[in-house]
C-alpha cells in the first residue's frame, strides 16, 4: 500500500479497489458478532462496537455488486468504451485527479 495522505500537498489518494467473488459470504452474514470479529478482523480484541455491523454492510455490498472493476455502487459506469476512468463525483472543496 503506497502514501494516502500528502501533507505538503494536501492530497488523498484513495486507490481503486477490486475483490474475487466470495461464494459462501451468505453464511458470514448470519454468523454472530464475536465470530465475525474473530475471523474477519486483524485484532477483534480492540475493534469498534459497530465492526461486525460495517462488515455485514460490506458483504451485502460485494453481493450486490461482485464485479465491482465495472460499476459503482450507484450502478454507474466506471470506465468509458475506451477504459478511461470517470470522475463520478466531486465534494466541495475535493477535486479528482487521473493517477497512472
């Protein structure tokens, strides 16, 4: 994982991000919170309250949409014909920059 933040810039780089479809991630989904934070988390000893809850809202997500390199969460094309990124939105105050 490379630089997130450039102080001397002020920049966020958030990388794009991919994942292989999870095939038994239904059966993560009824799983109770401690075996969820067992499993799914580096250190489930000193996770949030609301780690399991995000995680669950996470796979809901990657079965809604398993093929993420194509869409957004908005349904959204990603890329253009050519493969070109899009900018799908920006914040005030946030603009987007094409990294290579």
């Amino acid at each position: 994982m490379g630089v997130m933040y450039c102080r001397a810039r002020g920049e966020l780089t958030v990388q794009p991000i991919a994942w292989t479809r999870w095939h038994n991630v239904t059966l993560w989904l009824v799983q109770p919170d401690e075996v969820i934070r067992q499993f799914l988390s580096t250190s489930p000893l000193v996770e949030p309250p609301d780690f399991a809850a995000n995680m669950r809202q996470l796979m809901r997500f990657m079965l809604l949409h398993p093929e993420p390199a194509t869409r957004s969460s908005r349904g959204a094309p990603l890329a253009d014909t050519a493969g070109t990124p899009r900018i799908l939105a920006e914040a005030p105050g946030w603009s987007a920059v094409l990294c290579h």
